[in-house]
C-alpha cells in the first residue's frame, strides 16, 4: 500500500538501490502499468521492468535489456 501524506500529496514508497532512491512497486504488473503510463501521460521513453535485488518488490528502468 501507497503512504499519501495529509496535504493529500501523493508519495510514492521508495528503497535505496546503490547511490540513489527509486520509485518500488509491489508487483511486475504494477510496475508495468506504471510504465505504460508514463509512456502515455508523459512521453517517456521506453521502460523495463526489474525485480530489485535488495527486497521483494519490482523498479522501472530506462536501459533496454
């Protein structure tokens, strides 16, 4: 489940990969949907999805496999 703060600010759950913190979701689907949309609503490039290797959840990625 998703944290929404009360200013009603949609924040996202996030883990730490190497340096940086990415968006983690709870499933594949989940993830895959997230970037199907930001591929619609906001002309990202193509993603791919990843299984992080620090937890059990999934992240997106702009590198092609």
């Amino acid at each position: 489940m998703r944290k929404q703060i009360r200013t009603g600010i949609y924040e996202p759950k996030r883990c730490w990969v190497g340096e940086t913190q990415k968006i983690s979701y709870d499933t594949r689907e989940e993830a895959e949907v997230a970037a199907k949309v930001a591929a619609y609503d906001h002309g990202a490039p193509a993603l791919s999805v990843y299984k992080c290797e620090y937890g059990d959840h999934w992240h997106l990625s702009s590198k092609t496999n």
